[in-house]
C-alpha cells in the first residue's frame, strides 16, 4: 500500500497526470464533441419577401417614378443549387438571392448537418466535387467567408459586402475553419 501511495505521488507520476489531463481538455477544447448531439435550428425569412407597408399614393397627375427597388419587384433568384454531402452529411437548398434593394444574400433553406467546431458559410469559386475529393477545394482558389453558420439546422440568410460580386463565384461550402474541410457544398447554377 505504502509503494502505491509512494508511487502515486512521485514526480514523475504527477506530470504525466497533468499533461495528460491538459491533452484531454485541450482535445475536448478543439474537437467539441458535444456538438454531434447539439442541433441548432435557425428559421428566417427572406428579407424583403413580404411587403409590410402600402405604397404611396399617387396624385392623378404626377407619373410614379421607377426606382430600381420598385423595378425589382422584390427578392429575385439569381443562382441556386442543392447541397452535397463531404466530410458529414448535408442537405438543403442554397439560392444567391438579388433583394429589391440591389444588395445581394446567400440563402440556405432546409438546411441539415452535424453541427461543429467554427463552421462559416463561404461563396468560392471552387467546383463542387463529389466524396473526399472535394472536401478540401474550397479554399484553394477565391472565396469570401459570409460568416459563422447561424444554425445547423432550418432557413437563414447570410448578407454579401457590398464589394463582393456575385458573379465570380460559382458555389456554396459550410466550411469547418477549425479543420479546413467542407461539410457539405453547392454547385451554383444560374437562373
């Protein structure tokens, strides 16, 4: 008994106990784990798809004025596509979405993935590639991060900057920027 306790509490003993400790939590720190039973469900509307107020009246003798968010009529789909599965399974649909006020979303409908560590939407100009292929293409040309994924789960919309053209980029990734593989993606294809 007194060896063990002896043992126990040798120096050496003792440093493994915590660098083994400080690897588990470190490990539960970057993998989170916890996430694969967490599902976040996120619902929004499209902006601007309901009209909230009238529109003005207008006096018999003046002629209304075409402005180009009354020219649009409202949000107009410019591209969209379904989402493959990489590195978990993902589904859904992701439309790139012109709103009446000439500013551009990128919109996930019915998505559903694991959830997980720092996952981003980005707008690439990758190809989508089926299997392992393409679980890592996505940041090896051009694309710009529209930020954290809201939800794993459900509808949201993700805003472009204002700088960005749409029409440079032609997919879709939720995108795991702990690990630098796509979860799942979409081909663009244009409307």
């Amino acid at each position: 008994m007194r060896d063990v306790r002896k043992m126990l509490t040798s120096p050496l003993v003792i440093a493994m106990l915590v660098v083994v400790a400080g690897g588990v939590g470190f490990g539960l720190y970057w993998f989170q784990p916890w996430k694969l039973w967490q599902d976040k469900t996120v619902e929004e509307a499209l902006p601007g798809s309901v009209e909230t107020t009238a529109p003005p009246a207008v006096a018999p003798s003046e002629e209304p004025s075409e402005s180009p968010s009354s020219a649009a009529g409202g949000p107009q789909t410019l591209a969209s596509g379904e989402l493959i599965s990489h590195e978990h399974a993902t589904s859904g649909t992701v439309k790139l979405v012109r709103l009446s006020d000439g500013s551009h979303v990128v919109r996930l409908e019915n998505l559903d993935t694991s959830n997980g560590p720092d996952l981003r939407v980005w707008l690439t100009d990758a190809p989508v590639k089926q299997g392992q292929a393409g679980w890592h293409v996505f940041d090896d040309g051009k694309y710009v991060s529209l930020g954290k994924l809201k939800g794993n789960k459900g509808s949201q919309n993700y805003a472009l900057p204002r700088d960005v053209n749409p029409s440079s980029y032609s997919s879709v990734s939720i995108w795991c920027d702990r690990f630098d593989v796509s979860f799942g993606a979409a081909e663009l294809a244009r409307a």
